[in-house]
C-alpha cells in the first residue's frame, strides 16, 4: 500500500516513476533537511571558549555548552555537505537553549559560516555573523527554540561547512550563562 501525500501536480517525474514502481510511500517529499549541532560534538577553542559540561538530570544525562554573561564564548562545528544541497536557497539557524536559574532577560545569538572545497585555504574567515535576541522563557525548565532569519550560506554541495555560534555578551540582558542545548540548520536540497 503506498500512501499519497500533496498534490499529484507538483510531483516531479521522478516522484511519478518511484511511486509507480513502489519504491516509496510519499510521493510528495518535503525537500527540507537538517544538521543537528550538538554540544558534545562542538569544538571549543581555548581562548574565550564555551563551556561545555554534562548534566546529570533527574531523568536523563545532557551535555550544553554554557556561555558567559560578561564575555564573549564562542564553539564551532564542522560538517560536509550533502552532494544535493540547494546553493540558490537559504538556510535557517535556530537555536535551542534555557538560562540556568533565571526567568528573564535576553540573550544575543551570534552565527557565522563558511563553505570550504577541495584546494581552498581552510582557516580563511568566515562570513558575516547573522544574530537573533530572544527574550528567556518565564519559568526555568523551559527551554526557547529561537531563529536567525533565513540567509546565504555561500556553502555548495560537496563543501565542508564551518559554523561558529557564540553569544554576544555585554549585548544582552540575562544576568548568568546562556546554556545551549543544540543548533539546528535548516536547508533545502536539489
């Protein structure tokens, strides 16, 4: 039993002949895919680096990178990207974190990247930082998923991509580190 999903119109041909020959069961596939970045995988530089630290809570063990209120702290990824990845889109960061004890004031979230290909220089600069300023929820185990607006990666299909996420101190309000639990980028393929 194959299950239809979308309009039949905007199936591609190639959507026609995998459901045809049963190869899938949505024909209408979202384009859209992720790259979850997570603390445990962040590469943190030594000077003015994040802290990263594994919680022990009551009901599963985490890891978060805590970034200070009064200085800059920074982390960094590094991933390839896919083959079919969509140049001509943009991507979307968001980012998912909590305070620590407090339940107001915001935080500055500060991202750049940059796409690297076979034969380019690897520690060349990356691109203009994008930034958010999300306001803490109100009550401290909850968590705020909050988004850069949409933007140019510059990344192609087969690139390494770089990202550095750090927060903006002495630019926000929330009196005590920022914890990030993850960072999610959100991108289309071909």
């Amino acid at each position: 039993m194959a299950f239809i999903y979308g309009d039949p119109a905007n199936w591609s041909e190639e959507d026609i002949l995998r459901f045809l020959d049963g190869r899938w069961t949505s024909v209408a596939h979202d384009r859209t895919k992720i790259a979850v970045l997570t603390p445990a995988g962040a590469i943190i530089p030594v000077a003015d680096g994040a802290a990263k630290t594994q919680i022990e809570g009551t009901n599963f063990s985490y890891f978060v990178l805590d970034f200070d209120q009064t200085s800059p702290e920074e982390a960094y990824w590094q991933f390839d990207i896919p083959p079919d990845f969509d140049a001509t889109k943009n991507i979307v960061v968001t980012f998912t974190w909590k305070g620590i004890a407090a339940v107001a004031g915001d935080v500055k979230w500060g991202v750049s990247v940059a796409g690297r290909a076979d034969g380019e220089v690897w520690d060349a600069a990356l691109g203009a930082e994008q930034t958010v300023q999300p306001t803490v929820e109100d009550v401290i185990t909850e968590i705020s998923k909050d988004s850069v607006a949409a933007f140019a990666s510059g990344w192609v299909g087969g690139d390494t991509a770089i990202v550095k996420v750090r927060r903006v101190a002495g630019d926000d309000t929330l009196a005590e580190d920022a914890r990030l639990l993850m960072v999610v980028i959100s991108y289309e393929e071909t």
